[in-house]
C-alpha cells in the first residue's frame, strides 16, 4: 500500500513535498483578463465564510465540484458573502441564478470549464436552500470553529469532537430518497475534513492531518479500487475512519492524490483494467 500511494502521489504531485491550499494548488482569477490569482486570507471573515459555503455546495450528492468553486468565487468577487443576506429568504428570491451562472462562466481558470458549462443547481435541497441553513447557524459554527479566535490571531486546538457537532440537526435539509421518500441528510458531514484541511494548510488552526482528509463518493472509489478497504458509509464515525486511512498514506498530501488519480484510472470506469501505461497497473490490477 506504501508503494501504491507513493506512486499516485509522483503521478499527480510530483516534486512536492505536500499539498498548500485549494487555491494554491489550482489558481483562479476572477476575471478571464485578470492579472492575479485569487487565493484565501483567513486573516477576514468573508474568506472563512466563503471556505464553509464552498464545503457546504462541495457537499452536495451528483454536483460537480467545478460548480462550488466557481458560484463561491462569484459570491466573492459579487460580495454576496454576507451571512445576514443568506439568512433573508427574500434575498435568496431575489439572486437571478442565471445571471450567477454566466458569471460563473466567465471566471478565469485552467480547470473550472473542462468538463462543460457551470450551472447552479435549484431546488428544495439545492444551493440556496443549502447556504441558507448554514447561514442561519452560522453562530453555531463561529462558535465550533473557533472562528473569533482565529481572527483574534489565535492558533486554536481542535480535534476529532469537532466532528459530532456537525450532525446538529439544525444542520440538516430535506432531500428525496428512495420511493420519493423525504429524509434529512446534514449540509457539510463529509466536507468538514475540507474545511480543518485548508485553515490547517494556512497555520490558522492545530489539528491532526488525520482529521483533514475529504473522503468522498470519488475518493472513497479510488481507495476501494486501489484497495486501502473504506467505509462506505457516511456517517461522522467513517468520515473519520477514512481520513485516518488516507492520512495515514498519503500524509501532507491528505486526499487530493486519490481526488486527482480518478480522473486518469481506466478501472474506475470499467470493471476490467488493461492499462498497462498506468503508473500502478502492476499492484492495483492484482487486487
């Protein structure tokens, strides 16, 4: 298994001795003829604020992660990062989602169009609903975040309890399960690895790199085909037992290495593999 990660890691981050930040790692700009690249200082509020609106969109099931990059730049470079406004339905009814999307279109990045247009998805359970939850208890995760204390300058000390806070039933939304059968599914369990992991790489928080790898639906894939043996289930005590796992091999890589290497493993597309270019063909096709 060591072997295997240390494989994918030269594949997909090769000369690198660990992961920097989302925004590091893949620039943006907010403009397609802008000159900077946008990248987070969670010395603000807003930038905290847009880190868990990211988490919360990444969250959510059958939604590309390119469209919660590129709707949380938008409400960035908009100032629609204002906890207040979510908190107001009317705002909510007042957004011209079609507006955000072209905008969301418009960003500059390598990355964010090329699997197709970015698009805001609606909806009972969609975006809005979702950010609007967050919104109204956004006290709630000031206060489980250590968020004043951060922008105190402080570095505080977490640690895997965190985890239970984020099954608070407040923070949960409807969506449709099987037979149109209405179920309550929290807005950001999976993704709160996403948001310890960056304010981590920005030396905002102490936390274990144990507690900061996002195991999703396509990581959780990965380490099932390649054979690390995941939880698939979701709930708070998997997300843990599958960080764990993955830190454990990849370390300051955390999970972007798996998150990376699915976009070029033939296995995960087809039940046979018979790419020998493949960098791990000689282990991973043995399992």
């Amino acid at each position: 298994m060591k072997t295997l990660s240390r494989l994918i890691i030269n594949e997909t981050y090769p000369n690198s001795d660990g992961y920097k930040g989302w925004f590091e790692e893949y620039p943006m700009k907010f403009g397609k003829k802008a000159e900077e690249n946008f990248n987070f200082d969670f010395n603000n509020e807003k930038d905290i604020i847009a880190l868990i609106f990211l988490a919360t969109i990444w969250n959510m099931p059958n939604y590309r992660w390119e469209n919660s990059v590129g709707f949380v730049a938008v409400l960035y470079k908009e100032s629609l990062l204002d906890i207040e406004k979510w908190n107001s339905q009317s705002f909510i009814e007042s957004l011209d989602k079609n507006e955000l999307a072209c905008k969301m279109n418009n960003l500059g990045s390598e990355f964010l169009g090329d699997r197709g247009k970015l698009y805001i998805k609606g909806g009972k359970d969609g975006v809005f609903q979702r950010l609007h939850i967050v919104a109204r208890e956004y006290d709630f995760l000031k206060e489980t975040l250590q968020i004043d204390e951060i922008l105190n300058g402080n570095v505080p000390e977490l640690d895997h309890n965190i985890f239970p806070k984020f099954d608070n039933p407040k923070l949960m939304v409807e969506v449709k399960g099987k037979n149109n059968k209405v179920i309550r599914k929290p807005v950001l369990r999976v993704k709160v690895p996403l948001i310890l992991r960056e304010l981590k790489c920005c030396s905002k928080i102490e936390i274990s790199g144990e507690y900061c790898c996002v195991p999703d639906t396509k990581v959780k894939q990965m380490m099932k085909i390649i054979g690390y043996n995941p939880s698939m289930d979701y709930d708070t005590s998997s997300v843990i037992h599958n960080s764990k796992i993955i830190y454990k091999y990849f370390g300051l890589h955390y999970d972007l290495p798996l998150f990376d290497f699915s976009y070029k493993c033939s296995k995960e597309k087809s039940k046979e593999c018979d790419n020998r270019n493949c960098v791990i063909f000689n282990y991973c096709s043995k399992l």
